[in-house]
C-alpha cells in the first residue's frame, strides 16, 4: 500500500524543481550560435544575473556545474604555490580547497566549530597574523548545503578591511544565490561562484562566476589560466567566444525565463518568500527536537540558512523516515552527506517552492517519524501552520 502516486514533490537542496515556464523554455529547435535569438537570450542572462548577484563587474557563465565554476575562479586569479585560506564551514568550502590543492595552490583550512558558522574573530586574528599578506584570496560559502549553516560574508570584509590585508574575497552561493539577501558589490567580494540548479531554478550544467576589478587585475598575472576557463577569452567580441565554444543555447534559454521569472516576483519577494518558509521548518524542527534524539546541525538559531534545514538523527533513522517519505508519501527529501552520511535529513526550501509544499513536505516528514515509532515532539507540522499563519496576513 503506498500513498506516493499523485504529483511528487522535489525537496532536496539542489537541483531543485523547475517551473513549467523553464522546463517548456528547453524545449526549442537549436538556432544559430553566432547572433541572433541566442545571443540575445544571453545578454538578457549577463544583465539579469548581474541584478541577481549585485554586482556591475564582469560576469562569466560556465556550461559546467558549479565544481567548474569553483575551477574558473581559482584558475583566473592564481598561480601556482599561492597560498589562499579556506574558511571551513559544513563540506563545501572543504571540497572547494581540495580543487586548490590540486591545482598546486596552497591552502590553509581555518577549521570550524562544529555545527557553528566561520568565527570571524579567529577570521581576524589569523589575517592580522598575516603580516607578509602570504593569503592571496579567502575562500569561503556563503551557505553551506550538507549542515544548513549560513556565514555572515560582510563580516569576513570587514575582517579583511580591519586588518588591512590585500587577499581578494571569494564566495560560493550555490545554495544561497535567489534565496538570500547577497549584495556583491555592496559586501565587497571580488569572485561570486553560482550553480544554476538552485535558487536560480534551471537545470544543472550553468554555472557562473562575477568578477570585480580587483579580481580582474589579478587575472592579468594569473599563472593558471587556461584556453577553456579563461576570463579573457571570454570577453571576446563572438557569442561563440563568451562560452570558449558552442553556447549552450537551450540552457540560455531555460535561465533566461527563471530569471524572468525572479524578477517578476521581485528580488526581495523572493528572499522574504524563502525567509518564511525557513522559518515555517524551523518552527516544526523546534518542535520535532524537543523531545527524542534528534536535533539541528546548527546549533545558533541566527546560523541557519533560509535555503536548507540539517536535522541530526542517530544513524539508520534518517535512511527510513526517507524511504517512507519517498516510497509511501511522494515526496522526496535530501540525505545527509559528507560527514552526516545516514545520520541527516536536509529539508530543502529553496527555489521554487511554495508554502502548500513546504507544508506538505513537513506533515510528510511527521507522518513518517509516527508511522515509524521514532521518539520526537509532536505537532511540529501545526507549529509550521502557526508559523505561516503568523507571518502571511
Ligand atoms: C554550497 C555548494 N557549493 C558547491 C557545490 C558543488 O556544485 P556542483 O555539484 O554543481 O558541482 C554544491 C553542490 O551541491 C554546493 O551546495
């Protein structure tokens, strides 16, 4: 007997659901890549996504997924044997270092406090400890998609500009760009990473990297660059030459409609739409952890993003809520990863998404902890409801 037949519903953290709109998008005849309807699907990306980022630098979209993006960065920007810091927070920033590493870069990983955000203290002590300015780039999440922890990247400028260290500021928002406040420009960043398959609604195979100026010097004495990444190719006068070959035209056009769509809804819209369905989740994991052994990755209420929600449980027990959820229920909810391998569930609110499936992601989540006997506060989806209903007037 399974209740799962009916519409599924998607809610890991990436790739995320796709619109109607995006996925009808796709479907077109190839054109010609060297003008016309593809050359104006992609300006029309280069200007939305740079309203998307904040930013009036230079933008560069990758037919790659975002560990393409995170290569693109380092590549354009650094030589061999230098050094960069990796702010530890969660696996990505991690998994980001290892791409240096293996491009002959060094880096020094900053290790976290578990289940906390980057301590921007320690930030600034190992900066002004810096004295030969030996760091050239910090890298860092701005939200991190195995704990749910989310970093204060203002702060890190601010550490930055307290100590007065040259090293250029780059951030990966592949599970925060469309679903939080980012403001590239305004917060000082010099390379923003982005997937497309997150907050920005498109398949995965996109991804981007912004540029600042100071970013865009440093390129010019960049010992890794190469033809495929390279920023400077891209700037080339041919459609052909912006992907350093064929343009991934249908994929244009799928990102030109979710950015249509993002906008249309209004930037802020959007980021107060996800800010309130974090809350619901987290309203209904307050509820969950009261009781049982169950908790948040995440121990800092203020930590915790508003695009995915880490809940720990003893291992074993996340695989079977999991199951029921997808087999019994139709919905289908993110499994820990890296370290939180079978010890986690992530419970995505990021894209496009909306409350009745937010709430139904949660009553599913409840069902299941009931049906299967685990120890947990009850009415963590009604503590949603109320959340919702509090908020939305
Ligand atoms: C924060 C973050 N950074 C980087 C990546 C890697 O992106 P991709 O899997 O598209 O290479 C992911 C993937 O989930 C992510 O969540």
């Amino acid at each position: 007997m399974t209740l799962a037949n009916g519409h599924r519903h998607l809610a890991i953290p990436g790739p995320t659901n796709m619109p109607d709109e995006v996925l009808n998008a796709l479907h077109q005849a190839s054109v010609d890549i060297y003008g016309g309807r593809s050359e104006i699907a992609s300006r029309a990306c280069m200007k939305d996504l740079k309203k998307v980022f904040r930013t009036k630098g230079a933008m560069y979209i990758y037919a790659a997924n975002g560990h393409g993006a995170w290569e693109a960065a380092l590549t354009n920007t650094l030589s061999k044997g230098d050094k960069v810091q990796v702010l530890e927070s969660g696996l990505f920033p991690i998994v980001w270092g290892e791409n240096a590493d293996s491009l002959g870069i060094e880096t020094e990983v900053l290790a976290e406090r578990p289940g906390r955000a980057v301590d921007l203290d320690a930030v600034t002590a190992r900066l002004a400890a810096d004295s030969a300015h030996e760091f050239k780039a910090i890298l860092m999440v701005q939200a991190d998609t195995a704990t749910g922890v989310v970093n204060d990247v203002k702060g890190v400028r601010s550490a930055l500009d307290e100590t007065g260290h040259p090293a250029m500021l780059m951030v990966d928002t592949i599970a925060s760009l469309g679903c939080m406040e980012f403001d590239m420009d305004g917060w000082g960043v010099d390379v923003t990473v982005a997937g497309a398959q997150k907050g920005l609604m498109t398949p995965p195979g996109l991804s981007f990297t912004a540029v600042s100026a100071k970013a865009k010097r440093a390129h010019k004495t960049a010992g890794l660059v190469t033809n495929y990444w390279d920023w400077t190719f891209r700037d080339g006068k041919e459609h052909y030459m912006w992907y350093a070959g064929t343009p991934p035209v249908q994929m244009v056009f799928a990102l030109r409609k979710a950015l249509e769509m993002l906008l249309a809804e209004g930037l802020d819209n959007v980021i107060h739409r996800h800010a309130v369905l974090a809350g619901a989740t987290r309203a209904a994991v307050t509820t969950w952890t009261s009781k049982g052994d169950t908790r948040f990755a995440v121990s800092e209420p203020a930590e915790r993003s508003n695009s995915v929600t880490c809940m720990l449980m003893p291992r074993g027990e996340s695989s079977r809520i999991l199951d029921y959820c997808e087999n019994n229920l139709g919905v289908t909810i993110g499994r820990g990863i890296g370290r939180l391998d079978d010890r986690a569930i992530r419970i995505a609110h990021m894209g496009h998404v909306n409350a009745y499936n937010q709430l139904g992601t949660l009553a599913a989540i409840e069902t299941a902890m009931a049906a299967l006997d685990i120890e947990h506060g009850p009415g963590g989806a009604q503590s949603a409801i109320e959340y919702i209903a509090n908020h939305v007037k």
